[in-house]
C-alpha cells in the first residue's frame, strides 16, 4: 500500500477538532454594525479589498444580552414587557414542575393585550428570554411552541424569538432539537433569518460538531440569506478550530469584504488565533500588521492570542519582542502571557531561559498556575530531564495546585517513554476512576508511547479501547496512528491509517504532512519524501518547517544517499537565517547514524555555539558514535556533562555504552551497565541484552552468553534474528556446527526465518577452517533444513563459497 501513496495529500473537505468554540453571541437587532466600517489595507495585505473606506470609529462587538440592553446584563423578562406579561413570567418562575400546563395562563396574556398580535409577539418575546435567564429552558421552550402551534405563528415567530430559542437550546446542549425545529420551522414557512442561522452555527459550534456548523453555514448562504460581521467571525472561528487550510481562511475574508462586511478587531484577533493550530506564525503577525494599519488598536487579547501563535511556533524571541511591545502600549502581561512566553522558549529547548522567566513573574507579582508548571514539566520531559520535571510537579503539588488532565498527560507521556508501563497505566487508571476527565489527548498520549516503543498490538487495543469509551478520532488521532504504525515498521498500516483519515474527511494539515514525512522516511524512503516536501514548498498551503527538514534528513540517513544528505545538509548551514535548534539536533542525529564522526562534531559545536541547549536524544547521538568507534574516554565525557546538566539517562543512553564495551578489552563492562540499568529503575531492551550477549560471545564466554540469554526470555523478550544469529556465528566460528545448525533448527520452530546473514556466518567458517566441500553439501541440503529457503538464495550461498 505505501508504494501507492498518492500525491498530492490535500483534499476539499474540512474536518472537526476537539474543542468548541467561544465566541457565542447574536445580535437582538438588524442593524448592529455601521455600513462602512475600518478596512484599510496595505497594497500586499493579506485582507485586501478592492474598497477602502477611510478609518472610523470602531463598532462593539455584541453579546447577548449585553447589546442595547439598560438593565446591564439584569433579566431581559423587565426590558419592554406590559405589567400583564410581568405578571405572567413572575406566575411561570414560580412552578418548580417545567412540565406545568402553561397555555391558560399564555391565553390570559393574549385576552389582556386584546389580541394585539405585535404586542403579544413582544411580551412572549420577554417572557422567552426571561426565562432562558434564569435557566428555565424547557418552560421556555413550551412558550415557543404554545407560539408555534398559534393559528397566527406566521407574525408570532417574526423577530429574534427564533434565535432567542435556538441558543436556549444550544446552551442546553439540545442542538440535535434546535436542528430538528430549524428543519420544521422552514416547512411551516417560516422564515429563517440571519441571526436564527448565526444561533444555529455557534451551537453546533459550541459542541465541537464544526462540520455541522459550516454546513449551515453553507445552506445559508444557499438560501439567499446574506450573513453579518458576526456570522463571519462565528464562521472564521471555527475555521480555526478546525485548521482550515489558511488560503480557504482568506477566500472567506475575501468572499466577506467582497459583500461589503468589513473586518473589525475580533476578525482580526480570530485571524491570528486561525494561525495556532499550524503554527503559522508569519501569517499571524502580517495579520497584526494589518490589524494596526486598518486602525484597530491591539487589545490584551490580540497580545495573547500572538504570543500564543509564537509559543506554539517555537518562536521565542519573536515572543519577547511582542510582549515589550505589550507593555510600552500599555498592557500589563498577565498569567497568559507569560505563559505562552514561558511555552515559546520550553518548546524551543531553553528550559533555563524559561525557569528565569517564571522567576521574573514571580517577581512581578504574578503568581504560576497550574499551566505555568505544566508547560515547565513538559519542557523537561521533552529534552530528557526527568528530575526536573518531577521537582516541578513536586513543587506545584506542594503549593497547593491540582494537576490538570494536561498534567497528567505529560506524565503519562513521560512514565510511557521511559517504559515505566506499571507507572503509566496507574496514573490512567487514576484519571479513569475520576481523579480527571479522560480527553482524547490522553488516549493519543497511549497511542504515541505504545508507538514509541514499537508496540503494535498494544496500538491497536488502545485504540479500539478509546473508541468504545465513545472517542471519536481525530485529526491529531490520526496523526499519532501514522507515525505510531510507522514506528512500528508497519508502513503499509500507516498508510491505510492516512487513507481511512481523509475518508472520514479531514483535510491534511502541517502535522499530518510532518508524520507522512516522518514514516517514509523511517523505511528510507527519500525520493517519496521528497514527492512531499516539493509539494508543501511550491503550494501555499502547508510550508515545510524544521521538523519537515527534519524527517528528509532522516529519509536520506536511513537509505544512506549520503550524498543528498550532506547536500541538505549545506543548504541548511548557508541558509539566510540560522539553522533552527530543532535542525542542528536532527543534523546530529544523522551524521552520528551514518558513523560520520567529523559532521556529527561539527554539528554539536554548532548547536552549542549558537547558545542552544542540547537534549537527551542529541547527545546520546554523540553517545552512540564515540561508541561505535570505541573511543571510551569521550563517549564518557559527554555521559559526565549528561548527568552534571541533569538530564537522566535512558536506556538508548545505556545500550549505547554496553555496545561501546562489548566490542572492547574490558567487554565485562557490558554486563555491569546491564545491571546499573536494573538498579536504576529501568527496564532493559532487547537490545541490551543482545548486546551483552554479543560481548560474551564475541570473547568465547558461551555460558555466560547462554546464561545472559536465559535472563533474556524471563524478563519476557523473545530471542530476534539478532540474538540466533549472534550464536550461530559464534558457535560456528569455533567449528561448533553442530551446535549452530541446532540454533538454527530451534529458531525456526519459534517462527524466527533464518536470512541471508545467518548461513553467510556457517558457509564463511566452514570455507576458512578449509572445509569447502562440506560447506557446499550444508547449502545442498539446506532445503531440508529450511523449507522456505529459495534456490535463488541457495545460488548466492553457493557463488559465495567459489569466489572464497
């Protein structure tokens, strides 16, 4: 399936995130904004129109119940009802039963008013809304269809009643209800307007269910009802939640401005929040830019709402920038704000920079919250500083702050990666028992550690788990499945993973891009990446950013087209900005993958250099490649400045030294880090093992290779390839063949094939001990042996026997 991967990857269709939106209004009047409101736009402005009006006044934005309203946010049931309508909503407040028979009391108010159907329409208007505020929703709703089921429904229903009931319904939670009466009132004839169909849209919205929301969107427009200021920003907010690809954003702008809607400072503050979820951060501030130009002045949100942009886009010194800025125009930061800086420079690796910022906070009277130590703990967790991150999570517990299920994500993320199983599911179960609402963060949490560790059956279970506790995949759930089925080596599932994601109609977005990338390149698959990375540089949808750069790097190391590689590699280096530390961390990675000692170096000077801190996966890269070529001294040196920076090590760190001794004079070593890596809590891999049994192979130390074996299987790993392979070599370089065709026969009664490296060893040591014709006949009668085996396999045996 993935030699079928189809280009390019977007599709038309958009797709619902997990959160709903905020902003939830409609206006009680037509005529809530001025005809021309300020839209002055520079010639390149990503907003231009071809009309320009000159700057005025800046219109409110409106809410319900705030809009026009005396009382101040007080019972709209007083604003505009006759003493007989007050009498009837006091009467109604008083039932406790919602289900009480309310039509005598409905027909009183109609006798008394003298069958003035305007002034019944208006007093049964207040009575709705008086009841909507104080939570009376269902007799409310009795009153709307009392309206309804009125021989004269036609003149009662003109007006906001219809929207009044829709967000009645919406805040209920009812919006299947309030979509089941939209559809009846068009049959009745009833006329739908602009604000019953804005009602509509943000209750949908409301509820996360954003394709519903654009779809009525759509039907709307269709219907010939022109939509409003708020109707676009309603709109253009769940756009953003559910990351919409920037260009449609703009069509929309456009297709607004184009109607004679011009954008006003909650457009613009909407806008730049549409750029998180992609981290478009120079889309955001062209979007500031044009903000000022058009005369809107930034408020505390517009400061926020790009700080965040910048956080999430790990933007630091853009942040800084900003919030100087925020503050010579008179915006004091608040916890937000120094939230989203502190989140700028942890993303970005600058775990010390981000602790000084909390410090200044601190000093300037603003007190952490939970999201403070949240963002700090994961910061840690990212770069491998585990002791950090728990004297955080100490620190916030001791004063008083309960985790959030963000908190408890990253813990699980943490205990997960470090294959502490036990520790990561008791925090799950915890959440389960109601410590936390389970989010579907968590579960893509699950999905991402089991993929992590290569875990596939676990992938799976997890996530039909996570569909029958009534999660409904997501973007981000799909993404973490591509790159957790990829990390398994399955990239045919990967694929048939981002297929079943764009039948459920998501549209591929920078992350999705980035986790394709990412699995084709962890099968080496270079030219297919770079298929995609030509893509997302010549459209304009979905940019490459570093961790795109990233994963070519890795596609090119994995297929050892070092040529590519060190080709990318210069046009990263003489860039016309400095390489992103996220770069130079992957150009570590690379070189130390493909044993070039001298651009791993240069690389790691140039990460330190530039003032960057290296992470736990970096310098065990470093790790790694001093260990490959023995060089102990230095391979110790970068352990030494590992533990004296407080980062813990992993077992990667662990099976890289193990490697490093078992391929040395003192290859006893190997087995004394074996055991520290037990006596440190964690548990060692397959490839420790391996590893240790290489070491006592390798220096004729069988039984203690058996023994270390033996230890393999009761901690619950089954021997691989790797493991028989390593003893068939051993044993039949010491002329012990019986001893290896035996290994042979076990491993393929445990299901393991024997391949091409696993007969080379016997013919090999059969040809150097000068027993060709036995060596021939073995490959003879292999068949016997290995029934799987092909002639064609069998012929490469037997040239490799002559040409010895």
């Amino acid at each position: 399936m993935a030699d079928k991967l189809a280009l390019p990857l977007l599709l038309p269709g958009p797709s619902p995130p997990n959160k709903p939106v905020l902003y939830e209004q409609f206006p009680l009047t037509q005529d809530t904004h001025p005809k021309n409101p300020p839209s002055r736009t520079s010639p390149n402005s990503p907003l231009k129109t071809e009309q320009s009006p000159p700057p005025l006044v800046m219109s409110k934005r409106v809410r319900l119940g705030k809009h026009r309203d005396p009382n101040r946010g007080k019972p709209w049931a007083l604003e505009g009802l006759s003493s007989k309508g007050q009498e009837i909503l006091h009467t109604l407040l008083s039932f406790e039963d919602n289900g009480v028979r309310i039509d005598g009391y409905l027909v009183q108010l109609e006798t008394q008013l003298g069958f003035d159907l305007e002034a019944l329409r208006v007093d049964l208007l207040g009575v709705i809304k008086g009841l909507g505020f104080h939570k009376r929703r269902e007799m409310a709703l009795n009153v709307f269809k009392w309206m309804q089921s009125h021989k004269d429904f036609g003149l009662l229903l003109k007006g906001p009643v219809v929207a009044v009931i829709f967000t009645i319904l919406g805040k209920e939670g009812r919006v299947s209800d309030a979509d089941a009466l939209l559809q009846c009132l068009s049959i009745d004839g009833v006329a739908i307007d602009v604000y019953a169909y804005t009602s509509m849209i943000t209750a949908w919205a409301a509820v996360g269910r954003y394709k519903k929301a654009v779809s009525i969107f759509e039907e709307m427009e269709k219907e010939g009802c022109q939509p409003t200021l708020i109707t676009y920003n309603v709109v253009l907010n769940v756009y953003g939640k559910m990351g919409v690809q920037w260009s449609k954003i703009l069509e929309l702008v456009d297709r607004m401005k184009g109607r004679g809607v011009h954008p006003d400072s909650y457009t613009y503050n909407t806008l730049i929040s549409c750029c998180r979820r992609s981290c478009l951060y120079e889309q955001a501030a062209r979007i500031f830019d044009e903000m000022k130009l058009a005369g809107f002045a930034p408020d505390k949100v517009t400061y926020n709402t790009l700080l965040d942009v910048y956080g999430k886009s790990r933007r630091p010194k853009e942040a800084m920038k900003l919030l100087k800025e925020m503050e010579r125009n008179g915006f004091s930061p608040s916890i937000v704000s120094y939230n989203a800086l502190i989140s700028a420079y942890a993303t970005y690796g600058l775990l010390d920079e981000a602790h000084e910022i909390k410090h200044q906070m601190v000093a300037r009277g603003i007190e952490p919250d939970v999201v403070t130590y949240t963002t700090l703990l994961s910061g840690y967790e990212r770069v491998g500083k585990d002791d950090s991150a728990m004297k955080m999570y100490e620190e916030m517990t001791s004063r008083g702050f309960k985790p959030n299920i963000c908190t408890y994500n990253v813990l699980i993320k943490m205990h997960g990666n470090r294959r502490n199983f036990a520790e990561m599911m008791r925090i799950f179960e915890q959440l389960k028992s109601g410590e936390c609402t389970v989010d579907i963060v968590t579960w893509n949490t699950l999905l991402g550690v089991f993929g992590q560790n290569g875990m596939a059956s676990e992938v799976a279970g997890t996530f039909k788990e996570m569909k029958r506790a009534g999660f409904i995949p997501e973007r981000d759930t799909f993404n973490t499945l591509i790159s957790a089925y990829s990390r398994c080596g399955s990239l045919d599932e990967a694929m048939a993973v981002y297929e079943r994601m764009l039948e459920a109609g998501y549209i591929p977005e920078l992350s999705t891009y980035n986790a394709v990338l990412a699995a084709l390149a962890r099968k080496g698959r270079w030219k297919d990446a770079e298929k995609i990375f030509s893509e997302m540089k010549d459209g304009n949808r979905c940019k490459p950013n570093e961790l795109s750069y990233s994963s070519l790097l890795h596609a090119y190391a994995n297929a050892k087209a070092i040529e590519q590689m060190c080709t990318l590699s210069k046009e990263i280096y003489s860039g016309p900005v400095e390489p992103h530390p996220l770069l130079l961390r992957a150009l570590v990675l690379v070189n130390s993958k493909s044993n070039l000692l001298v651009e791993t170096e240069r690389a790691f000077l140039e990460l330190r250099n530039r003032g960057y801190s290296p992470d736990r996966t970096t310098l065990n890269a470093m790790i790694s490649i001093y260990g490959k070529r023995k060089m102990i001294a230095k391979a110790n040196e970068i352990l030494h400045f590992m533990k004296e920076s407080g980062f813990t090590p992993s077992v990667a760190t662990y099976n890289s030294l193990i490697y490093m001794y078992s391929r040395s004079g003192t290859f006893e070593r190997s087995e004394e880090i074996l055991r520290e890596i037990q006596a440190k809590g964690l548990k060692p891999d397959l490839i420790s093992y391996n590893s240790v049994i290489s070491a006592y192979a390798r220096n004729d130390q069988m039984q203690d290779a058996s023994r270390i074996f033996s230890e393999m299987k009761n901690s619950g790993f089954h021997p691989d390839i790797i493991t028989y392979n390593i003893f068939i070599s051993s044993y039949a370089a010491r002329s012990m063949f019986v001893e290896a065709i035996n290994v042979i026969k076990c491993m393929i009664e445990q299901g393991c094939r024997p391949n091409q490296n696993t007969y080379n060893s016997i013919v090999d040591s059969y040809c150097k001990h000068g027993k060709r014709d036995e060596a021939t006949l073995f490959v003879h009668d292999l068949q016997k042996l290995d029934r799987r085996i092909s002639k064609e396999e069998r012929d490469l045996l037997l040239e490799r026997i002559r040409n010895q």
